[in-house]
C-alpha cells in the first residue's frame, strides 16, 4: 500500500517505513507530523474521491533536520562592471512514515 500526499507544496510518493525529505517542518525531532492524502493505493483499489480521502491520515515521525546543496546565484551584465553574488541553501526535514490508515 502507498499514498500521494501534499508535503511542502509538492506531492510525494510514500510508504509506510519510507523517509522522505521535505520543506522545513517546524517541529521537534521526534515529534509527529500527518500529512493531507491526496491519492491511496491499496493492492487493485485505488483511491482518489476527496470525501473519502479526508478521512485518511499519513503519518511520520520527524527523523532530522538538514541543509540542501548549496545554489549559488551570479549575475553579470557585460560592459558595465555590474555582477552579483547571492547564495541559497534550502532548510529541508527528513521525516520517517510510520502509518498510512484508512
């Protein structure tokens, strides 16, 4: 069995014992988090109606917190000594899911 569900306004394939990494959760380590089912699969029966799905609860266990890579940013116009350095690096949390009921 596995679900779709919305995780840091994107969606993500998951099972139960997965782990996943998602936008920056905030919640301690060790705590846990339940994600909205947007699709389950079960075996032939595939779930999709949103009155059904509301009842379904995705949950995991906050494993860690981490960084992403880091981006860098340049930006240059030529003939006119303008450039710019900016970087970025993305606060993600590694989630554990523990249970997908129904």
């Amino acid at each position: 069995m596995y679900a779709i569900v919305k995780a840091g306004g994107r969606q993500e394939k998951v099972a139960v014992g997965e782990t996943i990494i998602v936008d920056r959760i905030d919640s301690a380590t060790g705590a846990t988090v339940s994600f909205p089912a947007v699709l389950v699969v079960d075996g032939a029966t595939v779930t999709s109606d949103p009155k059904t799905l509301s009842t379904v609860k995705v949950t995991g266990e906050v494993m860690e917190e981490l960084k992403g890579p880091k981006i860098d940013i340049l930006r240059y116009k030529n003939k006119t000594g303008y450039r710019r350095r900016q970087g970025f690096r993305a606060q993600l949390t590694r989630v554990k899911i523990t249970a997908i009921t129904l």
